[in-house]
C-alpha cells in the first residue's frame, strides 16, 4: 500500500471516492477455470489468421511486449510460445456481477466496464482503511487480483489504482492530489489524449507539474477554453460525480472458490455459515428481505450448477439463510464429493414494511 501525504494527521474528506480496477480481467477469469495455464504467456482474443486482437494479455506476455488491442498476429511475432484463448463472455459476465456486488456493500457504484467501477464512499467516517478492505474483499471472494486508489476525485481515484498495478492499494490524501500527480505524465489525465499529449509537448510540457505551472495565456493559444481545464485537471481538481445506479438489487450473493478441492463437510458447512452470515448483513444494510436463497456448486471437474428454495416470509438473519442453504447444499452434496466453489445468494428481494417471524417452503429448484 501507497499512501500520499501524512496519514499521521487528522484529515477532512471533502468527497471520497474510490476506483476499483481488476488485473488482467478476461485472462485472470480464464484461469480461474483453467489454473494449468497460470504462469505461462497467453491472451484473451482472437486468432491471428482472423484478423484478431488482443482482449487482455497475462502478465507474463505483457513482459515480452504484448498488449492490449494488439493484433495477435503481432504478439504471436513477439512470443512464438503465446497461448490464445477466445473470451468466454458468459463467465466474464458474471465474475463481474460477483465483483459489482461486492463493491455495492461499501457504497454506490458507477460502473464503467466489466471490470472497472467507481466507488462513493463518502459517508464513511474514516474512508482510509477502505481501499484495501475492498481490495481484499475482492479477492477473497472471487480469486480475482483488482488494484484500488482512493482520492478525493474521480481522475485521482483512477490514476492511483494504475500506480501500482497489479494488486496495487494507492491512497491519495487530500491536499496531496497536485503533488502527486506531478510527476506523471500528462497521459494519465482523464481527456488528455495521444494528439493533445503531443500538442503539450511542442510547448515543453512532458508531465502534469509542468502543464500546471505553464502560463495559461500560453495554453490558451493552442487550446483556447480548454486551456483553464487542462490545468484544473493537471492539479487533480475534477467535479464530476459518482453516478450509481438506482433501485434495489435483484439479488446479493457470496461465493468462495477453495485453494484446494474439498470434502470435508465441516469445511463446507463453515464456508455456508460464513457466507450467510455476509448475505445478511448486506440485506440489514439495505433494509430488505428475501424471499428465495440459492446456493452454487462447483465440483472438482467443473460441473458447476444452482439450486434454491423460496420461502412466502422474507428473511434477512443469518442463522436462516444459513439453515436454508444447508437444507439445499445436504440434498444436492453426494458425501465425498470434492467441491471447488460453493456460493450463497438470495433474490426476490423485498422492502421491509414489518417484522416477520418464520418461513415456510413455496418451491424448490
């Protein structure tokens, strides 16, 4: 972990917001159901002889020179040896619904990719230790390494969870955005393109020190009224907001994926209790009760399927959901049988309008 500035003082937050940004997305999926191919070079994209392009490139590849949006007939050039897997778009879906989930617990979420989101975790007292809780949350979670900064803009946020990529924690204090950002190339700044980069250039301006301490009358002969914003920028002075989503989910889970395959009943059992116990928390925190618990198995070979059962009282305590879950997982678990995932989830969420105490089964999948 980074931090910016002296974190020994006392520091007002005037926003926080935090910029989540996975590793090597598409590639980093793939392994999760191919771990055989960790450490070896590959890309996610097409086939060269299709006219294909690089997706997302390991980082054993990017080292060789790979990546992204590459053509894979100039990366096969660059690694003879380079694996090429087509993307599988269903199971990126939904690692980063799993991942948007988890960021929604911390507070509303802008997404702006499969694998890229903003965070407003303003109304947190003290947001400083959120950056590698959600980073850690993250991971643990679903097996997928992300890189985090928080900052007190957008354009710092996701400049510091590039510092230090991969699995990088980047914090930026306020007061320090300028000084950090000075250094850097004019690149890095949210707007500042390839052509413009090289306008700023011609006038001896290489990093975002330079483009702020420049004379604005000088800015404003080759950019105009972009001139004033380019500097603002520079100083890591951006407005913008944090846009999330409105409305209630349609569902909140937790899953788990094992180091190791297992059969051990009382570690399955623990996990399901462990999950739980995170579905209903989520749940108090939005005031809501749900109405259907799923769980999801993933054996050692991969067959991965889900199954529910549908309760007409909502429930929202972790001791229910739990003893739902174990009522499904006993039924569907053959004694013995290696699993490598099991995951919690609840849906046909519903407002609390009042207290209810028990549940009785409607259905079961």
């Amino acid at each position: 972990m980074s931090i910016f500035g002296d974190f020994s003082q006392a520091y007002r937050w005037p926003r926080a917001i935090l910029h989540l940004d996975m590793d090597a997305f598409y590639v980093n999926v793939h392994l999760l159901d191919h771990p055989e191919d960790a450490g070896v070079p590959l890309v996610i994209g097409g086939q060269p002889q299709s006219r294909g392009v690089v997706a997302s490139a390991s980082y054993e590849a990017r080292k060789l020179g790979v990546r992204s949006a590459m053509p894979t007939s100039t990366a096969v050039r660059l690694c003879p040896a380079l694996k090429i897997i087509p993307a599988n778009w269903p199971r990126i879906r939904e690692c980063s619904r799993q991942v948007m989930a988890i960021l929604a617990e911390y507070g509303p979420v802008e997404q702006i990719s499969v694998d890229e989101a903003y965070i407003d975790v303003g109304e947190w007292a003290d947001p400083l230790p959120l950056a590698e809780a959600v980073r850690t949350a993250v991971y643990t979670q679903t097996q997928l390494p992300a890189s985090v900064g928080l900052a007190t803009s957008k354009l710092v946020a996701k400049v510091a969870s590039d510092h230090e990529k991969p699995a990088g924690c980047t914090i930026i204090l306020p007061g320090h955005e300028a000084a950090f950002l000075a250094p850097l190339p004019t690149r890095v700044i949210w707007g500042i393109g390839p052509r413009t980069a090289e306008k700023l250039a011609g006038l001896g301006i290489q990093t975002c020190g330079a483009l702020a301490a420049a004379e604005t009358a000088v800015l404003r002969a080759q950019f105009g009224r972009q001139a004033e914003d380019l500097q603002r920028r520079a100083l890591g002075r951006d407005e913008r907001q944090v846009h999330a989503e409105r409305g209630q989910p349609k569902s909140i889970s937790q899953e788990w994926t094992f180091n190791q395959d297992v059969a051990d009943p009382a570690v399955l059992q623990e996990q399901l209790r462990k999950q739980s116990a995170s579905v209903a928390q989520s749940l108090q925190k939005r005031h809501l009760l749900a109405h259907t618990v799923r769980v999801k198995f993933r054996w050692a070979d991969f067959t991965t399927f889900t199954r529910q059962k549908s309760v007409e009282i909502g429930v929202d305590d972790a001791e229910a959901i739990y003893r739902l879950a174990l009522a499904i997982w006993q039924e569907n678990w053959p004694p013995g049988q290696r699993m490598r995932l099991i995951g919690v989830g609840v849906s046909g969420l519903a407002e609390i309008t009042q207290r209810q105490l028990g549940f009785r089964f409607l259905d079961e999948t």
